[in-house]
C-alpha cells in the first residue's frame, strides 16, 4: 500500500512527522525518567484508577475544546478551539474517508492527510460536505488568529506576545497549512470538476481563471506548497511556542497522578514550562503590566526565557506573586512556584547572615492553648494585634501572643526570594518551638504567615487558622456578640489569603456582623494587588503606590465608607493613597464591640 501510492511531495510531510516525532519521544522519555521517586510512585499508585479516566476528559475537554479558556474569553475560545479541535476533525474524518474508499485496516498516513489527491472523486457527498465544512472552521479560527496578532483590542487583550525566531518560523508554517490545503484541493477539484460547497465552488472560480493546460502544474506546486508547510510546522514544533501540543497532554495526566511543582526544580517544571502555549491571557492581568510598569517580565516571558536558557534574576524577581497570572493561565501552570524555582537556581549564593540570627531567640512556654503570631508585618502594625486583644478580652479567652516580644519570620519572604536554605532554616526553628510550646490552635493576622504554616510546616496536632476565621467561628457560636452594626464597608481580598488559600467567606460573615458590604469591581479570585508583596524587592515605592492607587480607585467606586483588609501589609499599602479610611478586619470588630 506504502509502494503504491508513495508520491515525491510527500517527502515534507513524512520528514516532519519523523522529525516531529523523534524529538517529542525523546523528550517524554526524559522529562519522565528524571522524574523525582517520589513523583514515580504517585505515576504508580494513580496510573490504574479512576484518576486515569479524569485525565483522558481533561485532555479532551483543555486540549481540543479549550473550556478554560472560553470561561476567560469567548472570542479566544473560538479561535483556539476552531484550530484544534477542528484539525482533529479533519484528522479523524479523514480516516475515516479513508476507510469508506479503500476498505483496508492498514493505510499509510499520507494516504489519509492528501486523499483528495489521491482520490479526487471520493466521496463528493455527505462526506465531502462534512469536509468542507471542517477546512471553513478551521480557516475561520485561523483568520481570527490572524486578527489577533495584529489587534489583540478586538480580543479584550491590550497587547500580544512576542515571538522567537522558532515562534515565528512555526506561525508562518501554520499559517500557510490550510490556504493551501484549500488551494490544493481546488485545483484538484478544478481539473475533475469534483469537490464540495467550499473547494467545488472555488475549483470552479479557478478553471475559470487558469488556462486548462497550466492547472496539472499548478495543482502539483499547491499539493508540494502544502507538504512543505506541514513539514515545516512538525519540525519547528520543538523549537517553538507549538510545543505545548504535545506537552500539554502528559501534564494534565501527571497533574491528575497528583505530581505537583517543587521549588527545587524538576522535570516536571520543564514539562510545565513546554506545555505553556504563550497565548498571553496571563500578561493583562499582572498588575505591573496594569500600570505600565513592566511589560516583559510577565510569567510567559520567564516560562520563554527559561525554556529558551536566556532567563534572568532580573526577569525572575520581577513579579510579586499576586498569583492572578497563575489563576488565569487555561494550562494550570504552576507559575508562582516555577518562578521561586528559577530565582533559586539563578541567584547567588546566599550567606550565613540570612537566618543566622535565629539560634538566639528563644520562645517561652504558652500560658494558653490558643497561640496568636502576629508575624513581621503584623508587629510593624501593631494596631491588629491590640485589636485582637480587645476581642479576646471580651469573649473572656485568654490568648498567647506568641511573638509580641520577639520572634522568628515565617521564612516565606526567603522562600519567595528563591532562598529555600534560609526559609527551611526559619521554618525548622518555629516547628520546633510551635510544637514543643503545648498549643493547640495557631491563630495570625498574615496571610504570608499562613499560607506558610499550612504549606510548608508540619504541625501535627495543631489547627492554624485566619484571624477572619477565628473570629467568623467566635460569631457562630455566639460567644463574640452584641457587635453594633454601622456603616458601608468594601473589602479587599488579600493575594495570599484569597487566590493563594481560597479563605473568601469567613471575612465577609464578619463585615455583614458588622456593617453593609459593597463588592468592589474585582473581588475574590480576581482580587487586585496591593501592591505591597515582598515578592519583588526591586519596585520602587512611587511604582508600588500606582499599583495601590488603582487599587484604591477601584475600592472607592463602591462608594464605601471604609476600605477593609485582613492583611497588614495590604492595609500600610492601601492606606497611602486611599481617599477613604482603611483598616484591617479586627479593627472594624474591635470598634463596634459594645
């Protein structure tokens, strides 16, 4: 079958898919066998479960459909989907022309992708319609991609991204695949007056055009054009943004296997990295690129960087891990801890001085079994904590103000500095005291402090919760009651609480305890920055106020009275610039307590 119906114009193609499919099996085999074991046993353990079927959905629904996307944006929805789940049709229907017409399990590949060469009288009929049709869904998402690398407004985006010479060579491949594939089977439907709606109907336009006798060569030269193209699209694949074609599909079921990114990088992180299309969803939403402040340090610049050896510490520190980037990617890329990963491994040595200073403090013995860390924000804003004194005192509890004296960080702004040594250091000093201190619930104002303890530290036989929580709990069960209800409060969801820990509803139980709440513009996982993140050292003050005053500005057009936050660090940001009043959480309680 191969003999017979092996053509020369062939040869690009089967050279791109040998290409194509060389360098993508060589990639899977290493990206998997350098896999931690850990990561292998989780592949063991979930490979023959259900979690298995959940992969194959996922990849059906994310990589073909494009779901995630559509609930972002509908227009990119259709282009993405038309390209990929309408080439997939093409391919499948294809097949199955192929089957119909030639009535043999085995035909070769080229056969089914340059059938209409082949056999241009097959199937003129329903499946020629059902063809037809496919190539025009396929061109329509192709034009609309075409649209949005020259207006990506018309999109709802502010700017595209851009492209590497491998990028560039692939687009220009792709772009070139269906015009000519449509071309090709025009000309062939020009010379046998065959085809359907579409290629019939242009065949037809086209034997008007050319002189008869031009038209076998012309149909030759489409059928070669479009050989090329496919075969320089397969082979630049690799070297290029396309990559995540084939990426994407063994993260999602490693995901599903619950292998997760680390920050001490591994192959997993380069599988993330390859499987990040580049579309660029996650750049509008970063709030340096909000506020015009840096437009090429966004996660799919680094993910481009690193994939191509060109990131640097510059580039890597440059994002303050807000993670709305991370909640808009439609791949599910990790972002925030493949960036931490990269700074780790790009920056320098760090040195002794980092934690050193933890062997001379020591923590006393609690005198309750209910511990409040205030953390290194919370002590620089030592209104909450009184706050939260005056609470305590009123329900009658008798609370361990664990670091009011002196205390050890929480280790999460080293780890988000990529200094994973000092954080581990921190982290190892504060289980031991947390454990051996006899307390039984870890209460603290900071979201960094939270989202630390509960991630990183082992703490077994201790709850840790959000001071939100804390009080949400003490207000169901009556204990914290007779609170005066007054005012308009807005509240602003902090980064690390909110997209970081999903903590959303026990702060706002809280506000309608004790006033009117007014829902900003964005709010919950779509919540802005403040501004104010440790995670980026480099950003001037004047830079963090534009990002807190666009912030502010969209908190005030609630018209609140008040600007309420459960986070320290967003409250000192906030308040620079706000127009209104901006307090944490515990104080709105503690001013309304009878």
């Amino acid at each position: 079958m191969a003999n017979l119906y092996f053509e020369p114009f062939i040869i690009p193609f089967i050279i791109g898919v040998a290409v194509l499919f060389s360098v993508m099996w060589t990639k899977f085999i290493s990206w998997i066998s350098a896999l931690p074991k850990s990561d292998k046993r989780l592949i063991m353990k979930n490979i023959f479960s259900v979690a298995t079927f959940k992969a194959l959905w996922e990849a059906f629904r994310e990589c073909l459909l494009h779901l995630r996307i559509g609930r972002v944006n509908g227009r990119l929805w259709y282009m993405h989907t038309s390209l990929a789940f309408g080439w997939f049709l093409l391919i499948v229907f294809g097949k199955i022309e192929a089957l119909l017409y030639l009535d043999s399990p085995v035909i070769p590949i080229y056969v089914d992708v340059f059938f209409r060469k082949y056999f241009p009288f097959a199937h003129v009929g329903a499946l020629g319609v059902i063809m037809d049709a496919l190539l025009l869904f396929v061109l329509s998402g192709l034009a609309a991609a075409v649209i949005k690398r020259f207006r990506p407004s018309m999109y709802g985006m502010k700017r595209a991204t851009t492209h590497t010479l491998g990028d560039k060579l692939a687009l220009s491949a792709l772009w070139c695949i269906f015009p000519l594939r449509l071309l090709a089977e025009s000309f062939n439907s020009a010379i046998y007056d065959s085809g359907s709606f579409l290629t019939g109907s242009l065949g037809y336009l086209l034997a008007a055009i050319f002189p008869s006798k031009t038209l076998p060569y012309i149909n030759e030269t489409m059928w070669w054009c479009y050989s090329t193209a496919l075969g320089l699209f397969f082979i630049s694949v690799p070297i290029s943004r396309y990559l995540h074609i084939f990426a994407e599909i063994p993260l999602v079921f490693l995901r599903s296997f619950k292998v997760r990114a680390n920050v001490r990088a591994t192959t997993f992180t380069k599988l993330q990295r390859a499987a990040c299309s580049r579309c660029g969803i996650c750049i509008d939403p970063c709030p340096l690129s909000e506020n015009n402040i840096s437009c090429d340090t966004q996660s799919v610049y680094l993910l481009r960087d690193e994939r191509e050896g060109g990131a640097t510490i510059a580039k890597a520190d440059s994002c303050l891990l807000c993670g709305r980037c991370q909640r808009m990617c439609p791949v599910g890329i990790e972002l925030d801890t493949i960036r931490i990963s990269v700074r780790r491994n790009l920056r320098e040595k760090f040195d002794r001085f980092d934690y050193g200073y933890t062997s001379n403090i020591d923590m006393p013995l609690a005198n309750s079994k209910i511990g409040f860390f205030s953390g290194c924000m919370g002590r620089l804003t030592p209104s909450v904590g009184e706050s939260m004194k005056r609470i305590a005192d009123k329900c009658g509890l008798n609370i361990w103000f664990m670091d009011a004296e002196e205390g050890v960080c929480c280790g999460r702004p080293q780890k988000m500095a990529g200094n994973i040594e000092a954080a581990d250091k921190m982290r190892e000093h504060n289980e031991e005291m947390f454990v051996e201190s006899g307390i039984d619930t870890l209460v603290t104002s900071c979201p960094i402090c939270l989202r630390t303890f509960k991630e990183d530290y082992q703490l077994k036989g201790i709850r840790i919760i959000h001071h939100s929580q804390f009080m949400a709990e003490l207000m169901e069960s009556g204990v914290l009651n007779g609170l005066d209800k007054r005012g308009t409060l807005t509240y602003h969801d902090p980064c690390e609480l909110g997209r970081g820990l999903g903590i959303y509803d026990e702060p706002r139980l809280v506000i309608d305890r004790i006033g009117t709440l007014v829902e900003p513009p964005r709010s919950k996982a779509d919540s802005l920055c403040c501004g104010g993140s440790l995670a980026h050292l480099g950003l001037s003050l004047e830079e963090r106020n534009k990002i807190a005053a666009t912030t502010d500005r969209e908190l005030e057009s609630t018209g609140a009275e008040c600007i309420v936050t459960s986070c320290p660090m967003c409250k000192k940001s906030l308040e620079r610039n706000a127009k209104v009043r901006v307090i944490d959480i515990s104080e709105a309680v503690a001013e309304r307590m009878a």
